[in-house]
C-alpha cells in the first residue's frame, strides 16, 4: 500500500513510517520544512511539500495515495479554535480526495469523561478540556475513516511531552508534584507500539473504527515518585490552585490533575494489537528521560 501520512517527522511519526516501511508498505509524508523532508527522507519515505494549511497539497497527496495516516496536530494552543478550523479542514481535503480508501486520523484520550474507566464504546466529553478534537474524529468518521485515540503519554527516546515537562519542573522547582493524593489515572503507550496499531488500524480497521491507543495505566503519584527519586528532590502534593502556579500554565495543572483511565480491550481484540515495549515507569528507569536535555 502507498500511504500518504501527515506529521511524519514529529515525535511519534518517525516511529509509525519506519513501521509502515518494514511491513513493505511505501510511504509519502507531508513536509513543511526542509528539515521535515531530510528526516523522512532519511526513514526511507518521499518527502511531499506542504502543510495543514496548504489544502491542495494534502489532495494531491492523498490522491496519489492508496490511504492516509493523519497524526500531524498543533498550532497555538491558545486559540484551540483555530486549531480544531485547520484540523477538520484538513481532514476534508483528505477525505474527499481519498474517496473511500483508508483513512486513519489521530486523536487522544483526553477527549473522553473523566473519573471512571472508559472504553471506545463511550461518547467524547464535548465540555471537557480536549474537546477541540472531536469535530477532527466527527469529521474522519463522517468519511468512513478509523480514529486512534492515543493515551497523553506516548513515550520512548527523545519524548518532548506531558513527561519531560514534569521532570523539567521538578528540576526547576526543587519538587517532584502531583495534584491531590495523586491518585488520578494516567494512560500511556510506548511510541512503538502506538506505531503498530496505527499500521494495523490503516490494514485492518473496519469501517468507522474507535480505537484506543493504550498499553497500560498509571497513577501520577506514581509518576512523580520515580521522577523524585531519580532527581534526589521531595514529593509533594499540591492543591488545585497551587498546582496552577507551580506547573507551566494552568492549562497543564489540570491535564496533571485529570483522572483519566480508559480500556483499549476493545481494539485488542478488533486488531490482534498486542503491546510488547516497556511500560513507563519502566521507561522513566532505564530510557534516557534524564540524560537527554529537556
């Protein structure tokens, strides 16, 4: 299959290209920079200049294609409108472009209630705080396409995510937090088992699939223990309001605060997706989150 995918050269990209090229598939990514393009080209895939907002790029891409992998996300997080406009354009493009070949978009677990264990059987919580990505998996479903939701935690070598900042503010601070009595559920995946499931996803996937991104849940009482061990600094507990001032943003307080556990059973079972990689406590011991910078 040839597979035109969007975020390529991001974080887990990498990871879900060289999946893709080692099961025998070709692979096209979307290139918005020359450092984009060297890094996919150096996976082995063609690089295909563009970006979210370059909307015939993203149909030329996806016409030329056999299917679409969509993981490519951002902008100013400060405008999360303005995120969610360019996300469903895109998704547009794609779709309409594809014509019913397969197409995988991204999403992330933190769309979903909190407070109690979720499956991909449960409704997105259209007021919760990730609820600027539902219009995006609304948008690939309404085209037939499969949604991955990924745990807020995809980790591996070089992370740059939720985890890293909460290293970067121990270190900072002197203070390994968590918020409360830390016992809110955190879901986490490693990188290359989440780029598995995407090529089973983009294989297999029937029709309008939800599947779940998750290896395993953690508390992040648990997190921030091993973090301030590793660092020879305290654990602390903080309050909600206190939590604001102490992490980055009071966005970021909140996501370290959510209690979100969420069940992947069913995608196991619907794909044969089996994770195998360490977990991420085992990461935070043995990868390399505290001798590569922040």
């Amino acid at each position: 299959m040839h597979v035109f995918v969007t975020g390529g050269s991001g974080q887990t990209g990498p990871a879900v290209v060289a999946e893709l090229l080692s099961a025998g598939h070709t692979v096209t990514g979307l290139a918005r920079s020359d450092a984009a393009a060297a890094r996919l080209e150096s996976l082995g895939a063609t690089a295909h200049p563009g970006s979210l907002e370059d909307l015939d790029a993203l149909r030329r891409g996806a016409e030329a294609a056999d299917g679409v992998l969509h993981m490519a996300f951002g902008g100013d997080f400060a405008d999360p409108d303005a995120m969610t406009r360019r996300d469903t354009a895109a998704i547009d493009a794609l779709g309409r472009a594809l014509a019913g070949k397969p197409f995988v978009s991204t999403s992330g677990t933190l769309v979903l209630p909190a407070g109690r264990e979720t499956t991909e059987r449960d409704e997105p919580d259209h007021d919760g705080m990730a609820a600027f990505r539902i219009p995006g998996e609304r948008a690939c479903l309404d085209f037939g396409g499969s949604v991955v939701r990924l745990a807020p935690t995809v980790h591996g070598p070089r992370d740059h995510g939720f985890v890293p900042m909460l290293i970067a503010t121990a270190r900072r601070t002197g203070r390994s937090a968590h918020v409360g009595d830390g016992g809110n559920r955190w879901p986490a995946v490693h990188r290359r088992d989440a780029a598995v499931l995407f090529r089973l996803a983009l294989e297999q996937a029937p029709t309008g699939s939800v599947l779940h991104g998750v290896a395993e849940t953690v508390t992040l009482k648990s997190v921030a223990e091993t973090i301030a061990r590793k660092l020879g600094v305290p654990t602390v507990s903080l309050t909600p309001e206190a939590a604001a001032t102490h992490f980055p943003s009071p966005f970021m307080a909140r996501v370290f605060g959510f209690d979100g556990p969420v069940s992947g059973a069913g995608t196991r079972r619907l794909l044969g997706w089996e994770p195998t990689h360490p977990g991420l406590l085992e990461d935070l011991e043995t990868g390399d989150y505290f001798t590569v910078p922040a």
